[in-house]
C-alpha cells in the first residue's frame, strides 16, 4: 500500500461514495446506518444523499453540525481550563462564541486549547478515569506500526481542512424524515444543544445514557447495543 502524501484531498462526498460502493458490493438493497461523532454527520450526509437505501439513523454522540458541536466542546473545555490556565480558558471562551469565524484558524486555536487540558483532555469525553487511556491502549493492542497511525491521520486532518465539510447542518437535520435514533451519554461535550433541538425538531428520538461520556460503546456497550437492536421501543 502506498503511503499517503500530506497533500491528500478527502471530502466528505468521498466517503459517501465509499459507502454506497460498499453497499452496492455487498448486494445490500437497504441498510441501518450508525455513525458515532464525526461518523454522525457523515451518516446524515449519507441519507440524505440516498434516503432510499438508508431504513434507520443511529447516531451516537454525533458532531452533526460541526460549528455547533466544536463551539460547545470548546465551552467545555473553558470550564475546565478555568482555574488552571487562564490564557486558554479565555482563547476557548471566545472560540465558543457564535461570533468567532469557524474556520482553519478556529480548528488551529482549538487544537492548542484543548491540548492546553494536558492529560485532563480526555475527562471530556470518558466518565470513568479507567477510560481515559482508551487511546493508547488501543494503540498498544492493535498491532499496527506508528507508520500506520500517523497514514490514518493524514484524511482526518484533510477532512477538517475542507471547507465543504463545515458547510452549516441545523437544518439539513431537519429534513430527514426516516427513523432515528440519537444515542449520547450523559457526559458527552460534543453533541451540543442546538444539534439535539434540531433532531427533536425531526421527530428523532434522543436516548441519554447514564455513566457514559462520548464514547457510550466504550463505557455502556451492552445499553448501546440494546438501543441499537429494539429500537428503544
């Protein structure tokens, strides 16, 4: 496999034509789509781009509208920076604001303030303190070279880089009109307010997890299988 060069282009349509390639390959004539945080935008993107193919959403602590849900991480973030770093706490103040531009220099100033949270960072996604090196163990289980990780890096970094992916998504929510399911738990920081209202506003049905931060399928994953497999009926 050839690496990838940092100039990499990926835009969200691409993964929806990686989707519906899949689905066509695999002679899957309708399917349920799950898309946890960013995964949740991009599942709706998906729907809404072939809404015959897709039965139900699940989304599961999605970053739907990603001004919306990075504007309230960052307010997140404030709260813990205050006491600690002042300096940050100011900068993820005014990144949380509506009126600060979201674009690459907002995604620049965020990466320092949440870095600024040192190994504080991951008590805003995980309830448990047990979980919050579920990053390096999965790096230490998976078996893959840092060569690896650092490729996988390299479309994530490309995605944000799109302006197309942060093209407003409030009212896209809005215009699905199939099942949906919103799975979060109740520590979660990403999923903000105004993405939930949107999903009411849709008719979709929100499921708050108790003892689970962003990563429910980590912290709960039998109550989210559960959802996943009734429905929540």
């Amino acid at each position: 496999m050839l690496p990838l060069p940092e100039s990499t282009k990926v835009t969200v349509d691409d993964l929806i034509a990686d989707f519906e390639a899949i689905r066509s390959a695999l002679a899957i004539s309708r399917w349920q789509v799950l898309g946890h945080s960013f995964g949740g935008m991009v599942a709706l993107r998906y729907g809404l781009v072939y809404p015959q193919r897709v039965e139900r959403l699940i989304l599961e602590c999605p970053s739907i509208d990603l001004a919306s849900s990075f504007r309230w991480l960052c307010s997140a973030a404030s709260q813990s920076l205050n006491g600690h770093d002042i300096a940050a706490a100011v900068q993820a103040e005014r990144l949380a604001d509506p009126a600060t531009p979201f674009d690459d220099r907002f995604i620049e100033t965020m990466d320092r303030v949440l870095a600024a949270l040192g190994e504080r960072r991951q008590d805003l996604y995980v309830r448990a303190a047990k979980n919050r090196n579920i990053f390096s163990r999965l790096a230490a289980t998976a078996g893959l070279p840092e060569a690896r990780w650092s490729q996988g890096a390299v479309p994530g970094k490309a995605l944000l880089t799109e302006p197309s992916t942060r093209k407003p998504m409030l009212s896209s929510i809005t215009q699905w009109k199939k099942p949906m399911l919103l799975v979060r738990g109740d520590g979660d920081y990403v999923t903000s307010p105004r993405e939930l209202a949107a999903v009411q506003q849709a008719g979709g049905k929100i499921v708050t997890v108790p003892d689970a931060g962003h990563f429910v399928h980590v912290e709960q994953p039998v109550v989210l299988a559960d959802l996943i497999v009734t429905g929540h009926r």
